[in-house]
C-alpha cells in the first residue's frame, strides 16, 4: 500500500509530514494520442484499462479518471490537464497515474508546472506504467528528460514534415488537399499525386473559359453552377462567390503552383493543366477589372438607414445619368439590395425622388415623440439666435422660440434642404428601422 493514513494532503507536506504518513490520492489521466505516426499508442479506453489493473495490483487510491483530446503539444492548451493542476494546488489529488510521461506534456510550460508543483510538495508522485517520478532530483531530472524528449521529438517531426512537404514540391507534386477540378490519388505511396476530376474539372474548365472569352462576371457564375449546373464540391456543398473568385486566381490550373503561398516559390506540377497560361491571363484581366475600386467612392444618404424587405441585405446605392432632349443631363441616384444574403434577391430600385416624398408620408403620419427630432430643433434655434445676436448685432428684434417651430415641417425641410449629415441624424432618431420594399418604405420592428 502506498498510503499509511488517510486525510493527509500536500499541504501537510510542506508543513514538514513525512511522505511516508501521507496518503496519495491519485487522479488517472489519460489523454488521446495525436501525433499521426504514433499508430501503436494506446486509445484512451486501453490506457485507463492498463492504469486500472496497475492501480489494483499496487492498492493504489484512485480518487477520479479524467479523459482528454487535446494535443499537449502547445503549452496551457488542455482544459482537462489545467483543472487537474488547480486541484493538487487545492489539495483533492497529491499524485498522478498516467500511462507515460508524454501523456501529461510535451512542452516546456506544462512539464515545468508539475515540476513546481513537486518543489512545493503539493504533488507527491507520478506514476506511470513502468516508472515512478516523486520529489527525489533524481527523478524529477529523469521526468524532465522524458519531456524534454518528447518536445524534441515534436519539434523534429514539424521540421521533417516541412522538409518532405518542400521536397515534394520540388518533385512538382501537389502537398496538400487537391483543389476544385481535381482528386488526390487515394493509391498507398502516391497521395501527393493529383488527377483530374472526371465530374468536376470539365465544369471547372468551362467556368474559366466562361471568363476568358465570354466576359461573364462571378455573380454570373455563381449563378450557372448553382442553378443549372447543379454543381457541388467533393464535400456535396455549393461554392459561394469569394471561392469562385479564388479558384480562379489560383494558377494551379495552368499546371505551376507557390508553395507555401506567398514565399515566392514556384514549381512545375506534374498535374495535368485544365486551362493555358493565356486564358489564365484573359481571367485575371477580367477579374480585376471587375473587383477593382470604382473611380471616386460617393456617399449617399440612405444606403446604411435601410434594409431589404425580402432578404435582410442592407441596401447600396449608384448614380446614373441621363441624356435629356433638350441637351441638357439629369442625374439620378438608384436605391436597391446589396444582395448580400441572397444573391436571388428580387426586391427592385427604388429612386431617391420616389423615396424622399414618401418619408414625407411617413414623418406626416408619425407621433411628434416618434420623430424625436425635437434636440435638433432647439439646437438650430439656438444657433439662430447667437447668429442674429452676436454676428448681426440685431438685438431688439423678438428671439425665435422653440414652440413656434413645427417639428414636422422642419424635419421635412431637412430631408429637402439638409445636408447628408443631418439628414442622417434625422432619421437616426426614428424608433424602427427603414424598410425597403417593392419601391415602398415603412418602418419596421427594431
């Protein structure tokens, strides 16, 4: 029996109780293995089986067995393994059964804070399968080697995995998940080899010379998988818009790819090409014509003031001219759904003209509370005055009063005469949000 009495703690320890009196009261920590290549480590299920039968051999007292998954690589990453350091600190476990010193770190940070913790005489054994750690320098030099090991082994694996990765570029291999178009040969010994897809790389041929030749835009696109190609990924998911856009930035198609992306390097894949340099040129040409800035960003009014009604989008806003037969150009400024939520979105424009005379409509029918315009008014009456009073020197003539003004008229005037500024203040002061809708606005629930 490793335990003599029961009741002791670590902390009688470090009041000077000789181990030998101290009962240890062990938690079981098992943790999953999550290197690749350690294909003969034990589940967890095996390890707490193992540890069990030892526990038993040895009459040793197993207060709890805690199970974990996280990797212990990185150091203060497990929830579990945290937990069971906090409570030797509080004193409900004084030893640790595990089935290998790997299993409780594999980092500097985690394999230094039980070594603490035997230094404070809060944690009075480690056992593991085959070995027993305690207070002694010799031991705790030894479970720091071990740990110390395993960090090395872990850092050697990333560096060799880096290594093969490079080396397989340089072989014009592809090191990582086969793009869209294309499958990772699932034959042993070949898995950096990738093949066309036989579904999907024609689809992915046409949708690059769609853009080369046709001009079609990525809406169009996105639209033409969707809805008439039927089109899913190796994960049976529809590609959204920006993982068009991307497939088609990707020179991989061309048969030459970057590894890693940005570090400048670049090799000739032993991939079969889906496309030619030259369509891959004619793409990019389009793309970037069509994501590139618009000449000079305008600000409109309304566009962050309103929803769409059929979809939630908020709403954008385009300026458009038009020739008139007198000679003479009208300008007008269209309203419409960003479609961000729902690229099908059929809500239509709506024309700020339209728009504003029905605003109108709606401060005619609202409740002077409603409005809450009231501090924009008697912050212009009182600028009004000081102007009158100190900048025209007119101070015999009667002050403008706050109750002589109509709120309503003025908020109307605001939205006619105002300044983008105020007339976005005034409508900030509205209760419920703006929403638009077949061309009509009303206001909805905030």
């Amino acid at each position: 029996m490793e335990q003599v009495k029961q009741g002791f703690s670590g902390a009688q320890v470090a009041r000077g109780e000789k181990v030998a009196d101290i009962a240890i009261k062990y938690c079981l920590y098992a943790r999953k293995s999550s290197e690749a290549d350690e294909l003969q480590a034990l589940s967890i299920d095996s390890q707490i089986k193992e540890m069990l039968e030892l526990a038993k051999r040895d009459g040793l007292d197993i207060v709890e067995i805690r199970r974990e998954s996280h990797s212990a690589k990185a150091s203060s990453t497990r929830p579990v393994f945290a937990k069971l350091l906090e409570d030797i600190r509080s004193g409900q476990f004084n030893g640790i059964l595990t089935w290998a010193p790997d299993r409780l770190s594999r980092n500097g940070g985690d394999l230094g804070a039980l070594v603490d913790l035997m230094d404070q005489k809060l944690l009075i054994e480690i056992r593991t399968y085959s070995q027993k750690f305690t207070d002694s320098p010799n031991e705790k030099f030894l479970l720091m080697i071990l740990g110390s090991q395993a960090k090395l082994e872990n850092d050697n694996k990333g560096v060799n995995v880096k290594r093969g990765l490079k080396t397989r570029a340089e072989m014009g291999l592809w090191p990582s998940v086969a793009p869209t178009g294309y499958m990772n040969e699932k034959i042993i010994g070949r898995e950096c080899y990738v093949i066309v897809d036989p579904i999907r790389g024609p689809v992915i041929k046409q949708v690059f010379d769609k853009v080369a030749y046709d001009k079609w835009s990525g809406r169009r696109i996105y639209k033409w998988l969707v809805e008439d190609m039927k089109f899913k990924t190796k994960n049976n998911k529809n590609l959204n818009l920006s993982t068009i856009y991307n497939i088609l930035r990707t020179p991989f198609y061309t048969g030459t790819f970057e590894y890693p992306r940005g570090s400048g390097n670049w090799y000739k894949g032993q991939h079969t090409p889906l496309i030619t340099q030259e369509v891959f040129q004619l793409v990019q040409e389009k793309i970037n014509d069509e994501t590139k800035p618009k000449t000079k960003f305008k600000e409109f009014t309304f566009v962050k003031l309103m929803v769409c009604g059929k979809c939630g989008s908020g709403i954008s806003a385009m300026e458009k001219s038009k020739n008139i037969s007198d000679g003479s150009i009208h300008t007008y400024i269209y309203y419409s759904c960003t479609r961000h939520k729902d690229h099908n979105c059929t809500n239509p424009y709506i024309r700020e003209d339209q728009l504003l005379i029905q605003l109108e409509e709606i401060i005619d029918k609202l409740d002077i509370n409603q409005l809450g315009a009231r501090h924009i008014i008697d912050r212009e009456i009182e600028r009004h005055n000081k102007l009158r009073s100190n900048v025209l020197g007119i101070k015999d003539e009667r002050k403008v009063k706050e109750k002589e003004i109509d709120i309503k008229s003025y908020a109307k005037y605001l939205l006619k005469e105002g300044t983008i500024y105020e007339k976005r203040e005034l409508l900030e002061q509205l209760k419920n949000n703006i929403v638009l809708n077949d061309r009509n606005i009303n206001l909805g629930e905030n």
